[in-house]
C-alpha cells in the first residue's frame, strides 16, 4: 500500500474539520481556504468521505461538511478505504473484498506474506484516528510537504 495525493488531501481536510464542533457545518470553501487543496477536487474527496458515512453533508444555506462522529472514532483505515477502498494488497487476502483463487490454499505466500502484510497494515490505520490528524491541524502543521514525498512507480 502507499498513499495517495487524494489521501493526503483527505488526511488534511478531515484534520481541519476535526478542529470544528461536531454540529457545525463548514462549507467546502472554506476547508480548501484553509487546507489549500483546490475546490473542485476536494468536493469530490469529500463526497466520497460522505458516501462511506466519514463525514456528513447538508446542502443549502447554512450547510456543508462535519465529521459523521467524534475524531477519536473515525479510524484512518476508515479514511483510507473510503478513498481507495482496500487496504489489502491483493483481492485473494482482502477481508472486505475477497475474490478465491485456485491457488490459495497451496499458496505459501499468500498464506504468509500476503496475509501478513494485509494484517499489518490493517493494524496500524485501525490503531490511529482523525484525531491523530487534528493535532497536527491545530498546530498548523500542511501535509502539502507530503506530496513531493509520495512514492512514484518507475516509468
């Protein structure tokens, strides 16, 4: 697994709403006035978020973007599914997605490596949660840093 720009930009924005109350509304405008990700892209990071129940819409005046629950609540497995859904590295070790293969039961590197590799990542985004991200929102901390820092396959 590696993460994404679109997860970054996630990563910040849920940040950034979780320093709101709860039963506040924050238009998009102004998370991408704060968070720096361009509008148009981050209504459709946001809208994915709301179609997985991360966060909760309200069109209209007065409306726009909360966290669905407390920061503490929303896991970053969460997140990370929402945007890219799983988070195992094939579909034959998927909990959520699984497709059988003919090989797996003789397949000593799904049995192993695969699984493990699955479990492994699966713990990590499990142990932490938006609130994670909140700590660095209220200290002002930008992940755009991040983005010259993903991970690029070798053309």
């Amino acid at each position: 697994m590696r993460l994404s720009t679109t997860d970054i930009y996630a990563f910040q924005a849920l940040g950034y709403l979780g320093t709101q109350e709860l039963d506040r509304w924050v238009s998009s405008d102004e998370i991408s006035e704060h968070t720096h990700i361009a509008r148009p892209y981050l209504v459709r990071i946001l809208a994915a978020l709301s179609a997985k129940g991360v966060v909760k819409s309200k069109k209209g005046i007065g409306g726009g973007y909360a966290l669905s629950r407390k920061s503490h609540l929303v896991s970053l497995c969460e997140v990370v599914r929402a945007i890219d859904g799983p988070v195992a590295p094939l579909s034959c070790v998927s909990l959520n997605w699984r497709e059988s293969c003919s090989e797996q039961e003789r397949c000593h590197a799904r049995n192993t490596v695969y699984t493990r590799m699955r479990d492994a990542m699966l713990a990590v985004l499990q142990e932490f949660s938006v609130q994670d991200l909140v700590i660095d929102a209220k200290q002002g901390v930008s992940y755009s840093h991040c983005l010259e820092h993903l991970l690029k396959p070798n053309a």
